[in-house]
C-alpha cells in the first residue's frame, strides 16, 4: 500500500492539532474521524500519547475537547477495544525489548549516560507503559508521533528519527510523506505556518497577485486606526509592484519570503523580521519560490493612504530577486 488509509489520515490530523493546542482544528478533525470510522478509544489513546512528546497540558486540553465533543454528539459514537493488560514483569524490562523491536537496534547514546534517568523514563514508560498498551498497533502510533514531531519546531532529530522507526514498522516513503503534510497545514488545509489564522482566498485581489494568497483581517477596532491583516502566500506568489501613499510595515510570521524595492536589492525574510516602507516607495514582496510564507501587513495613514498597482513582477526579475547569492 502506498498511500495513507483514511484511518491514518485522521488519525495523524488528530494527532497533529493536539500538538498544536489549535482546540477548533482538534474538534473538527475528531469529527471527521468518528465520522470515517475511527473509534473512541483509538482517538482517545492518541491523545493520551500526546502528552509523551507535547506535555501533560496540550494532552489535557485535547482530551477536555474530545470529551465535550462526545458529549455534544450524544455519547453515541463507537468505542472501540480498551487496552488489555501490560505484560508481566517489569516496565523497564519489557519496555527496554519494545523499544529494541521498534527501532530494530537496542538504542545507546551520549545523551543517556549524560542523563540515565530519562533512557530510564523512555524505556520503562513511554516504550513500556504506553508502547505496551495494545489497542494501537506500533505502526498506527507511529502515524500519531510523527504527526505530532511535525506539528511542533525545533524536534527535526527526532521527526527524523521516528520518521525511520515508522519505515521499520511498515509505513514507505511516500505515506510518511504524507503524514508530514497533514500536520504542517491547518483545519482548512492550507499549511499552518504561523500562529495567525490564514483567513480567506484573497479573492478581491487577485488580479494584483502572481499565484494564490490569502487574507485574515486581524483588527477590528477602526477608532484605533492600526488595520492589521495575517497575509499567506503560496510557494511562487508575489504581489505586483506597487505603492501607498501613507506607506505600509510587513512583519515575517512564518516561511521564507523576498521584498524588493525598485531598483535595490531583495531582501529575504524570515519570521521576526520588520519591513518599514515609506510612503510612495514602489515594491513587491511574496514568497520564495519553494516555500510558503506569511507577514502581518500594518496599513500606515490609514484614513488617507492609498494603493497604486503597478505591472506583475515578470519571472525573470523575480527569479533574479529570489535566488541566493
């Protein structure tokens, strides 16, 4: 088999929003999995997991939603198997021989004569104790975990590494693949690359955009006079050359993106970075061309600024300006 099963799919969305803490995302995707299938107590297990690799608070939110979810549906929904009983003996021990059969080596390491308690830790409780419970099978916990790695920064290591565990349990190139992509877009399938809403398709601009954006009003309060919008681009889109009369400031959330003005250089941008544009400064700016990329866009002089829209930036200058130096 090449491709995730639906089971898989919604199980790793599930998986993936709770690692996110994003609760709406959560309760749909739990949705769709009792309604594909999925029982409670799988969906359960898999929240209970979650606290292994994101911490007793995102497991415990999660578990809090699914339990209002359940309510709200009457209670209805399919059980499914509870686990049955843990091996005999000790959790070290068995879970020492789990963590050998799912990884195919007996795992050593620097860091765990630096800290023996937590090859104790993983061993005895997360390979013993959770591991060990049998209704998830180690591939379908894998599917979860690597879900989860993806849904979180800085956890590249151990992606990795559970990405090579999910291979030796059954799961190709391909399905782990597409694990990945589940968990780096949001609930409404777009890649989730900041912790802003990614809003709408920015339909009513389009003809000002090379490739597809989308737009998330973040401000309400227009007697404070700060308009403030959460601006997606997909890999390859860029917005035409342009201006405001009042001038406009870009803040990077997420991705990798490019801002030109004319006749300088571009500049690459990445989350945290601050673009200042001065009134009636003619620019572009939008993603790279592999990546997808997001900025706050702060509108200046709101009660007098206003756009001139100028041509498409033409894909010999915008490959120029996006390639590295």
């Amino acid at each position: 088999m090449n491709s995730l099963t639906i089971r898989q799919q919604k199980i790793a969305a599930a998986a993936s929003m709770a690692a996110k803490g994003n609760q709406d995302g959560l309760k749909e995707a739990l949705t769709s999995g009792l309604n594909a299938g999925v029982t409670v107590n799988e969906l359960k297990e898999v929240l209970v997991q979650v606290y292994a690799y994101c911490g007793f608070p995102r497991s415990l939110n999660a578990l809090n939603t699914f339990k209002n979810l359940l309510e709200e549906r009457g209670n209805k929904d399919r059980q499914g198997k509870l686990p049955g009983p843990l091996p005999a003996g000790k959790s070290i021990e068995f879970g020492t021989e789990n963590q050998t059969k799912l990884i195919g080596v007996p795992v050593q390491g620097a860091i765990y004569e630096f800290a023996p308690s937590i090859d104790e830790f993983l061993k005895a409780h997360l390979f013993g104790d959770i591991f060990g419970r049998d209704n998830l099978d180690w591939q379908t916990r894998e599917v979860a975990t690597i879900a989860m790695l993806a849904a979180m920064d800085g956890v590249d290591s151990q992606l990795n590494g559970h990405i090579a565990i999910g291979k030796h349990n059954g799961l190709n190139d391909e399905q782990t693949k597409a694990i990945v992509a589940i968990a780096r877009t949001d609930h409404n399938g777009i890649p989730s690359i900041s912790p802003f809403p990614t809003g709408r398709e920015n339909t009513g601009y389009s003809q000002y955009f090379s490739g597809k954006s989308w737009l998330a009003p973040l401000t309400q309060d227009k007697r404070l006079g700060v308009p403030v919008a959460n601006v997606t681009f997909e890999p390859g889109c860029r917005n035409n050359w342009h201006s405001h009369t009042g001038g406009q400031m870009l803040i990077a959330v997420g991705g990798i993106g490019y801002y030109q003005e004319r006749g300088k250089s571009a500049r690459k941008l990445q989350a945290g970075d601050v673009v200042e544009i001065p009134p009636n400064v003619e620019h572009w700016h939008g993603a790279a061309p592999d990546r997808w990329f997001s900025h706050l866009a702060i509108e200046c002089n709101p009660q007098t600024n206003k756009n001139t829209w100028r041509e498409p930036v033409s894909d010999a200058d915008y490959k120029a300006a996006t390639s590295e130096k």
